[in-house]
C-alpha cells in the first residue's frame, strides 16, 4: 500500500509537468518502500540506498527551486543550522545502536536527509507546503530509526510509532509533490 501510494503521487507529479527530478525522487521512494516491505535485515541496506537516490534528487531540485528565495536571512540561516547541529547530534546518539556495518551508511544517509532538509528550509515563502513535508519526512526516518536500531530484538512491534512513520512519510512526500507540482523541469 505504501508502495502504490508514493507511485500515485509520482504519476500526479508527472501528469502535472512537475520536474523530472521530483517524480524520480518520488520513484526511488517507491522502490525504498518496496525494499523495506521484506525482511529488514536483507533488504535495509538496498531500501536506504533507493531513499539516499531520491533525496539526492530532492537536495538538487530543492536547491534549483531555493535560487533568489530566503536562502540568506538570519531566520533561515538559523533554522537550517538547529537542523543540522540537532540531526548531526541524533546520528551520533544513534551510531552506536547500529550495528557495525551500517553505521556508514546511516551517517550517509542521514548527511543526505539533512541536506534535503536545509534545502527546504531556505525554499521562498509560497514554498512552506513542501519545507512542512520535508521535515515531515526527516521526523518519519528518526522515528523509524529509532525503531529499527533502538528497539530490543524480540520487543514487541510499537504500533504507534509504526503509523506515525507511516503518516509522517506519505503525507510528508504529498506536501512535497503538491507543494513543487509546476516547478518546470
């Protein structure tokens, strides 16, 4: 379901003239998705690797649609400075909870997110929609590593916690395409 949910959005994105970049971010969350329905001790590894993709292409468009906005103002500056001091504080909280070869690519993939999410933040004001959806996103991913890596093996599933990554996600990714729906290409 999440799957279909984040190709719909791409669809709409690109049905709607959004940027390539935008729907192929939204495509490599799919394929995410998809890795991460499995197992998570086989596919966690390839899942972050199509999520580290897309927000890759989200940091590029968000940069190109940030051009001449409020990327200079003391508020921005700021804002994408707690950030990345708070994310960068998570991780290394985080790191040592995950085991030692993951612990690469989460500090990736958690530069990458940050990225994505500094970007967001200095987008022009008619652009909150999608800066809302991108921390969004970023609250989702600490959740569900959190989940993943913090949890005892064999605790029981934190059914809470599991739709609030859920929820977070795809509304996050909605906010996000609906928010660049017409940003040309």
């Amino acid at each position: 379901m999440k799957v279909s949910g984040v190709v719909i959005l791409a669809g709409i994105a690109y049905a709607a003239g959004g940027s390539w970049l935008l729907w192929a971010a939204l495509l490599a969350s799919a394929v995410g998705d998809a890795f991460l329905a499995g197992k998570p001790e086989r596919w966690l590894l390839p899942g972050m690797g199509a999520f580290f993709l897309a927000h890759v292409f989200y940091v590029v468009l968000l940069w190109q649609v940030g051009q001449g906005g409020d990327a200079w103002s003391l508020l921005v500056k700021i804002g994408q400075a707690a950030l990345v001091f708070g994310g960068a504080f998570y991780i290394r909280w985080l790191v040592p909870w995950v085991g030692k070869p993951m612990r690469v690519p989460v500090i990736l993939y958690g530069a990458v997110i940050l990225m994505m999410g500094a970007a967001a933040l200095a987008l022009p004001g008619e652009q909150r929609l999608v800066t809302v959806g991108a921390l969004m996103f970023i609250a989702s991913d600490s959740i569900l590593a959190h989940q993943l890596f913090c949890r005892p093996a064999g605790a029981p599933s934190n059914k809470p916690a599991s739709y609030a990554v859920w929820f977070l996600y795809f509304f996050g990714q909605a906010a996000i395409t609906l928010g660049l729906i017409g940003v040309p290409s």
